[in-house]
C-alpha cells in the first residue's frame, strides 16, 4: 500500500486494512494481501490496531521524508523462527560465505548484462563475467555509463547513492528502498536474521544481510524505472512513486526453473533457498532471480 496523501488515517475493518482519505473517501486492502505499507505522505496516523496486526502479518512499513527519501522502516519484533538456521548463520565457515558472495556478484552482473541486452546497448560485462573479473567497482562504473545513456540529455553524469542531485538517481534510490522493505520481509518470515550478513559487515542500525541479497534485485529495480521512463516522458519523482511500488508487486521475474513468478512470491523463494545453503552448506540448490528474456512490453 502506497500511501501519498497528506493526512490519511490507517485503520482496520473486517480483515481489510484502510486508508481514510481528508475527504473522508475509504480505500481497502485485505490485510494478508500487505506486504508493505509505504508512507510518502506528511500527517499520516495508523491506529493501535493497525499497526498491530501489520507487524503480526510481517509487513514491513517504510517511512519517506518530505522528498520521498526514504527515512526508516517499522518491522516486528526480531524473532527466530528457525534457531538451527540462525546457528548456521552465525558459524557459516568463510569459505561459503565467499562462494555464496561471489554467486550473488555474479548473478547481479548476468541481470545488469541481460538489462543492457535489452536495451539492445553494446557493454563488456559478459567479458567480465566469463573473465571471472567480477570487480564490483569498474563493473558497475561501465554499468551506470552505458545504462545512464538511455536518458539521454536528462541523464546523470554519476550514480548518486545519498542526496541525489538527480531526479533519476532519486527514483534509483527510492526504488531499491521498496525492493528492500520487500526484501527484508522475506528474510524475517524465513527466519534469518538480518544483520548476519554474507559480505557486508554490521554497522550501528544497519541490516547487512539485506545489503547482500538485494544485489541481484538492483538491476529489477533499474528495469522498473526504464519502463516508467518509456511510457512516461516526464521524470518526477513524486509522479514515479506512484507507480514504482504497483509496478513491482504485479510484474514477473524468473526464478530457477520457473517463469513469469510474482515478484513476492519469487523473493521467498529465493530467500528460502538462502536457508538452504545454510543448512546445507552447499549453492547446489539456490535460486536467485533471472532477468533473462527480459521485455518491455507490458
């Protein structure tokens, strides 16, 4: 649930969350359809209940500034649901670890590599990755140079990660939030806990597992912000956060075997199958979701 406008009430009826407009107008969604409610809105209340019963359906509510910056997010309380995983997390031995880091590199660069495809862009990361030359920082500064050209004279010069100067790199950020409020939901649900990360290390309110499995969704994310460049001309990001969470919750991903997968439905898959490299200490069975064959037809 996208929630953008100012002085909304969220509250609970019959099973379905709502959201009361100023003008007294009511929207509904049943509340085990929520898998994040996402405030981009100023003066906007949840009542006790509501929020109660989000957190009991582990959805995870994320809070934007007045500029759509996302700010934080509200989450249950940290729960295990599986302790021999979370035993597993914490004794996973480092040479796992690097194979599991460096599957996650790579299948971010096949996504970027299909996205570009795509685009019909000429780019050297297939190169990089039959090279094994899977160096983050030149892959992605050869990346964001071919990528940002689809642009044209609206284009960054620079990929901006806070502050953004650039309306598209704004978008960028905002859409890999709602990808890891989505993220982070899996990770709970499935019993990880989310600052045992695989590459990147804890830091004071950070969650470094989610770091590292978003690497691979980046270039969704990227996907997403194309085609609302594709069909609308005008990059603003109050018009793209309209569109940006709807479009990720009904588009299709590949994951393993399977096609066209809803895009929650192929994170908990592919989380799920993280808990199987950590129960079974092997990458024999992960999943990690495929931008292959990607079209940008609706």
């Amino acid at each position: 649930m996208h929630i953008l406008n100012h002085g909304s009430f969220i509250g609970v009826d019959r099973g379905c969350l709502t959201c009361t407009l100023p003008d007294k107008t009511q929207k509904r969604l049943p509340l085990c359809d929520v898998l994040a409610v996402i405030v981009a809105a100023r003066g906007v209340c949840f009542s006790g209940e509501s929020f109660s019963r989000l957190l009991e359906n582990n959805a995870v509510i994320l809070h934007c500034d007045c500029t759509y910056k996302p700010i934080g997010h509200t989450v249950a309380l940290h729960r295990i649901v599986h302790s021999d995983i979370f035993e597993r997390q914490i004794n996973m031995p480092p040479s796992l670890q690097a194979k599991l880091w460096f599957a996650l590199l790579k299948a971010k660069s096949e996504n970027q590599a299909f996205l570009l495809d795509s685009l019909s862009k000429e780019h050297k990361i297939w190169q990089y990755i039959q090279n094994n030359c899977l160096e983050e920082g030149n892959i992605a500064r050869h990346y964001w140079k071919v990528f940002f050209k689809s642009f044209g004279k609206n284009a960054p010069k620079k990929r901006e990660h806070q502050d953004a100067e650039s309306p598209i790199n704004g978008m960028l950020n905002y859409a890999y939030a709602v990808m890891s409020a989505l993220l982070h939901r899996s990770i709970l649900i499935h019993g990880l806990n989310p600052v045992l990360g695989i590459h990147h290390k804890y830091r004071f309110r950070s969650n470094p597992l989610v770091y590292d499995l978003i690497e691979p969704l980046r270039p969704f994310c990227d996907f997403i912000l194309l085609r609302y460049h594709k069909k609308y001309s005008r990059l603003e990001i109050d018009t793209f956060v309209k569109h940006c969470a709807k479009d990720m919750i009904n588009a299709n991903m590949n994951i393993g075997k399977a096609r066209n997968v809803s895009l929650p439905c192929a994170l908990d898959n592919y989380v799920s199958s993280v808990c199987d490299v950590y129960k079974s200490e092997s990458l024999k069975n992960i999943k990690i979701p495929s931008l292959k064959g990607i079209s940008f037809e609706e």
